[in-house]
C-alpha cells in the first residue's frame, strides 16, 4: 500500500513559525514585504505566492515562484531550531507512521509545500525517517493537488488503487477522489469531522492518537487480506 501523507496539521503544526518563513521568502524573492498572505488551506505554495502577489498589486511569473521556492527552503534550513521549538508533531504521527512502515507500507508526501520546506518540516520532528521524498510531490510540481496526487502516484508506480491520502482538508479530500485514490480525512485542523464527510472522504479520524484504529483505517483492505493469508 502507498500512504500520501498531507503535512500541515495532518501530521505537524507550526504555530505561526511557518508564516513567518512564506514572509521572509516572499520579500527576499519579490522585493516587497509581505502584508497579507492569500488563504492557504489544501492549496499549493505556487498558487499561494501567485494570489499573494495579486493581494499587493503585482502579478508574478515562473521565475519569480523559482526565487521565491529557493528562498522558502532556506529559510526553513536557516530556522529549523524556531521550528523546533515553537511547533509540534500532532500526536500519534510518530506512532502511525512507524506502525505503517513495520506493516510494509511504503510512505511519502502530497503537499503543497516546496520541496525543500517540506523535508525541514518533518526532519526536525523526527516523522521523515520512512518518507520516500523522490516518490512525493510537492507544491514547485503543479497547482491543483489532483495532478500532485497523480504525479505522486506515477512516481511511485502504483494504481489508485494501491494507494491511500490522508489529510485534514476538504481540498485533501477532493484531490484524491479526483483521482481515484481513497481517502482517510484526520480532522486536527481547521476543518472539522463532519465538513470531511460531506466532502467525501472515505473514513475520518478525529486524529492520530490511536495508532491501532490509524493504521486500520489506512490499510483498510489490505491489513484484512494480510491478516488471512497464512
């Protein structure tokens, strides 16, 4: 089974530390200090830096979004220890993605963050260390999370079938139904248990700390026919 992992209050929290970061990327890449930042929730850090831009009064290119994608992963390298200190894990993350690695499933990320935001993300709370990050994809790769999701699963050679998302908005869920892929909704963000039916994920889990119930729902078919085979 390929697990998608969602980052942001799926699997950590920032508390305030990773606006901070888009801030002082967007200012170094564009020249121009960030005063409002576009709505982020289940939307990639390209469309975030284009609208962000639109808020100030210019557009921005490829170019532009090359700078800023640069400058964001430095500036996560560069305050890792803020990162650390100030943000968190979401409890049971540790315990689930560990679980699912002894269980055979193979584990990487679908995130709108860039790369290299992404991989200080989840290094410094210790949650990388059975993330397959080549077979991920990320906010530099497209704009809408459906072709993340899709590109995700051509990088990892497996079928919808074969795969699982998990995360913690509707637009999570949206991108993997749209591309056929099941989805486990974890409600430890903005958007509540309920909101995560309607938008149709497959199962919903208030959170993670149950690892046992967590990898059941994740596994879901495939624990079962492993528990039969002899």
């Amino acid at each position: 089974m390929l697990v998608l992992w969602d980052i942001d209050h799926t699997l950590i929290d920032t508390r305030g530390v990773g606006r901070e970061l888009s801030a002082a990327a967007f200012e170094e890449a564009t020249g121009v200090p960030m005063r409002e930042q576009a709505t982020i929730d289940g939307i990639t850090e390209r469309v975030i830096f284009r609208e962000t831009a639109k808020l100030h009064g210019f557009a921005v290119g490829p170019e532009d979004f090359a700078r800023f994608a640069a400058a964001l992963g430095r500036q996560h390298l560069a305050r890792a220890a803020d990162l650390r200190e100030r943000g968190h894990a979401l409890a049971g993350a540790a315990a689930v993605i560990d679980a699912l690695a002894a269980r055979g499933a193979v584990q990487t990320v679908v995130t709108g963050n860039v790369r290299g935001a992404a991989e200080v993300k989840l290094g410094v709370f210790g949650l990388d260390r059975h993330i397959l990050w080549d077979l991920g994809a990320f906010g530099e790769d497209a704009d809408e999370r459906v072709d993340l999701v899709r590109i995700a699963l051509r990088r990892a050679e497996r079928t919808a079938g074969e795969a699982v998302l998990v995360g913690d908005t509707p637009a999570d869920v949206a991108g993997g139904l749209g591309a056929e892929v099941r989805v486990v909704g974890v409600a430890t963000g903005r958007s509540s248990a309920e909101q995560l039916r309607c938008a149709g994920a497959t199962e919903v889990l208030p959170d993670l700390r149950n690892s046992t119930a967590a990898v059941e729902a994740l596994l879901g078919a495939e624990l079962h026919r492993q528990h039969r085979e002899p």
